[in-house]
C-alpha cells in the first residue's frame, strides 16, 4: 500500500544511484567502462526487445531453490563459461553492489594470454532467497534486466536465467542480427546452467526459449554506442595482452 | 508469509483505461497482468493508468512484466501512466529506468486530469 513505510520486499532492492563506482568491488581484472557509467536496463537499450529464458532440472539433487540460490551467489564467478571472469562484490551478491565482468568475443574468442576482449559490468539491483537480477551500465552489449533464480517444479528444483534484453547500440544489434550474438548468448547461459548443475551432481541438459517482446529499434538509443564497451577495451587490449604474457596479471 | 495473488480490474475514464492492480506483482501475475493490458488496450484508448495503491510487493520478475507491459504500450503508440506509488516504488521505477517513459501521478485524479 502506497502509505506502507516499509514494504516485504524493501531490503531486496537496490537503492537508486547517480553513477556506478568501484569502491566496494574486489582487485583484479580490466577494470574499464564501469565507474561513472549510468545503470540502463532494456528500456534504455537500441535494438529489438527479447526475453530469453534459460533452465536446467536439477533432477534427483536433493538442494531445494533457497540453497541453490545460496550456492550460486556464492560462487558465481565459478559456473561461467572459460575465458570469461567475474570480479565480484566484496560482500557478496546483495543488492546495490556492483561487479566487473571480463568477458570472451563471440564464440568464446579470447585474446592471446587467455585475455578477455570485452570489459564491462553489472550492478545487483535485486536479491532475495530464491532470486537475484542483474543491470547493465553503459556499454555494455546488452541494455538488460537479468533474473537468475530457482523454483520447485514436478518433484525437482529447477534453476532459471531470464534475460529481458535489447542490444545497447546499433554495433552489437548488428551482431545479433548475423545471429552471432544471439548464439554467444545462448551459448554462455546454458553453458552456466550446466556448471551449476554440476556443481551439485548433475549432468543437467540446459534449455531455452526466446520470445521477440518488441521488434522495434529505439534510434533514440543509437547514441549509445559512444559508450560500447568493446571498442573502448580494443583501445587498452595491446597493454592488457603485454601484461598477461609477462605474468603481470 | 502468506502471499496475495494479483487481482486486477479494468475499467474506462474516457481515452484511457484505468487497471487497478492488489495484491503481489511477482512472476505468477504475469496471465492476469497481461489478461488485464489486453482488455484495457481498446482501439480508441490512447493511454492506459496502472493504479499501485493496493500494490504491496514486487520483485524483479514482477518489473520485468511491467517492462513488457511499457513495451506493448509503446509499440501500440500508448502511453502508461502509474498512479499510487509510494516512495519505495518510485525508487524502484527509477533504477530500473521505468519512470524514464512512464509518467507517474500521485494519484488517478491528477492523472485523469492531464490525460483525458
């Protein structure tokens, strides 16, 4: 109720910021096209809307979703996909911290010394005991909303990605429309939902389904790509390839 | 904790549609949120209001559903409108970006006033 102080789910979210920064994140990793950047969401996004949703049935482990969910905070950075690095919050997934993601090409193309190619970040905007989401800044490929969560489903717990995404600017539509982006993707969601289901024994076979929520391009957004976080890291990649191949990162 | 199911209800002032919303705005609310936008999304209404006053929970998939709902919106050339927000909302609808294209009233009369 609008004359309610203090709603249930007041301390899940995150409060409203000016600019992201990286005081509370821990060392490591390119640390660019984070601090100073504006949150986005698919509202603030260029390209066509898509909800995409990816799940794994952890059949036969005993965790129900509230433990899946404590085990995937935990470790999130260890169920993504090689050549992909998440350098997290300090205290942990809860909401208002922010990330660093250090993330492979498409296809999971790195750079010489295993080095990521895209430098970007996330800010946790929701976390409770069976879900936490996600938000992009600027530059980022995708302006999104990403939940990640478990649910109980025909005697099993299932674990959940939903992406609600529009590429940021015309660049990255331009490779989801070659379909590139789309399968990269694809590819690292279920790939993730496949380590975790390893984590706990199972040898989970990851599934999806998309739906086209709004075909439209938001040329307004086509300035966004100002901000694009993979031209902004080829500029400091050369330094960050020399750094890695002499053992300096 | 018990939890309250979303129960809508939609009705006409004019050019725009009027959808009460109480209850829980979380991932079971998506058939009624979405059966509520279909019936409110008449030809000649140019804006529909989402009334939260009796709104007392929403998570993240509960937004994602409201995003969905702006999209629709928007690509029928509708605007939406909230009305009955209460500060917590607000800060929601402002990092998720929400209130960046949806109009928000204090109340049904003021956004009647300036959308009839």
């Amino acid at each position: 109720m609008s004359d309610n102080p203090a709603p249930r789910d007041a301390g899940n979210w995150a409060r409203p910021v000016d600019k992201l920064d990286l005081s509370g994140v821990q060392a490591g990793g390119m640390r660019l096209n984070v601090a100073g950047r504006h949150l986005t969401g698919p509202i603030r996004g260029f390209g066509q809307m898509w909800q995409k949703t990816y799940w794994v049935r952890l059949s036969g482990a005993p965790a129900t979703p509230q433990e899946v969910i404590t085990v995937w905070k935990a470790e999130f950075p260890s169920f993504w996909p090689k050549g992909n690095r998440f350098y997290g919050p300090l205290t942990g997934i809860r909401p208002g911290e922010v990330a660093v993601l250090n993330l492979a090409g498409p296809g999971g193309v790195t750079a010489p010394g295993e080095t990521p190619v895209i430098a970007t970040g996330i800010m946790v905007i929701y976390a409770d005991d069976v879900s936490f989401s996600f938000m992009t800044p600027e530059g980022h490929i995708l302006a999104g909303l990403i939940t990640f969560s478990a649910f109980a489903e025909d005697g099993a717990t299932v674990a959940q990605v939903q992406a609600l995404i529009r590429t940021m600017d015309p660049l990255y539509e331009l490779s989801f429309r070659l379909g590139v982006g789309h399968r990269t993707e694809d590819d690292f969601w279920q790939a993730t939902l496949r380590n975790l289901a390893a984590r706990f024994n199972v040898a989970g076979q990851a599934q999806m389904r998309s739906a086209l929520v709004d075909p439209r391009l938001q040329w307004s957004e086509a300035k966004n790509v100002w901000h694009n976080a993979a031209i902004r890291t080829a500029f400091v990649l050369p330094g960050e390839i020399l750094k890695r191949l002499l053992g300096r990162s | 904790m018990a939890t309250k199911a979303l129960e809508t209800s939609v009705r006409r002032a004019g050019v725009v549609s009027v959808i009460s919303l109480e209850g829980e705005i979380d991932g079971f609310a998506e058939e009624a949120l979405n059966h509520a936008y279909t019936a409110a999304a008449a030809p000649d209404v140019t804006a529909v209001l989402l009334k939260f006053d009796r709104v007392d929970y929403i998570n993240s998939t509960g937004i994602a559903l409201i995003v969905g709902l702006l999209a629709q919106a928007r690509k029928s050339g509708r605007r939406l409108l909230t009305s009955g927000l209460s500060q917590h909302y607000r800060e929601i609808f402002q990092i998720t970006r929400l209130s960046d294209f949806m109009q928000i009233y204090p109340d049904e009369a003021t956004a009647l006033a300036q959308n009839a």
